[in-house]
C-alpha cells in the first residue's frame, strides 16, 4: 500500500489531481513490494532554488529533487522512502519548450523522483540507460509517449 502525503506549496493553479500523482508514484514503485510512505511537495520557484542551492549547490531551481529517506535500521517501524520536491513553474515551463503534453512530462518527473528514491541513478551513462528504459517502460503503461525520443541516449539531464 502507498501513503503518500501531497503538500501543495505553489501558487499554481491548474496542478494535476491528487489520484494522478498517486498513480504515477504507484507506477514507479511498483517493483517494491512493500509499504510505502512518501511525500511529494509541489513549489514555486524560490522554494525550489533554495532547495537546490542547500542540498545540491546549483543555484537555480529544478524540475524534481529526491530526499531518500535515511532512517538508521530499528529507529523506526515505517516504510518511509522519503521525500520529492517538485517545482511547478520549472515542470511546466519545461513541459512548454519541449512541446510535451503536461500530464506526460508531471508522471515523468514523479515515476523519476519516485525511482531515486528507490536507489536508481543517472551519472553514469549505464546507470542512465537502466533508469531510462524503466522510465520510458511505466510511462508507455500509462499511455504516455517517450520522454526521451528526442534526447541523445542516456542523456541524465534530470535531477
């Protein structure tokens, strides 16, 4: 089962559904076959860039931050795989300059934070085709088109 915590932080207004995000983050852990609790915070730009700049030092905002939750074993009994931080202007400015439908770019970005936080990567470039293919696998079950048809291969742009 999911339990998943959605803290709408942005002034946006036209933000996908509650079920939508359940969906996507349902999609991407799907090969768990455990509980799992996670949050997913949707910002504006300024939280956004504040967050990129504490944790990762760029400054500037980004479409999706992963906080995989690092709970020593035997604190604490719960399935939490931890946090996502989603900037919304920059998720659809993006999904704008690529000409990608908003729905496919937000399940995109969430099956990709989702899969961070299950330990997958993209520094290295076979690392990248691994967590791409799965990407463009669960997207394709959802009807969504391939996120990186235009893309050189294992491009790892994403955060």
């Amino acid at each position: 089962m999911l339990e998943l915590d959605l803290q709408n932080a942005s002034s946006a207004a036209n933000l996908p559904s509650a079920e939508d995000f359940r969906r996507w983050c349902e999609a991407g852990l799907r090969q768990r076959s455990a509980d799992s609790e996670l949050t997913i915070r949707l910002v504006d730009e300024d939280e956004g860039r504040e967050l990129n700049r504490t944790w990762r030092h760029k400054d500037y905002a980004t479409n999706v931050l992963s906080f995989p939750a690092e709970i020593p074993d035997g604190i604490l009994d719960i399935p939490l795989l931890g946090d996502l931080v989603i900037c919304v202007p920059v998720v659809e400015r993006e999904a704008e300059e690529q000409g990608k439908p908003a729905a496919a770019h937000w399940a995109h970005l969430v099956i990709h934070g989702c899969l961070h936080l299950l330990g997958f990567d993209h520094i290295e470039d076979e690392e990248a085709e691994e967590m791409e293919a799965l990407e463009r696998e669960l997207l394709a079950e959802l009807g969504h088109p391939d996120p990186y048809a235009d893309d050189e291969p294992a491009a790892g742009n994403l955060s």
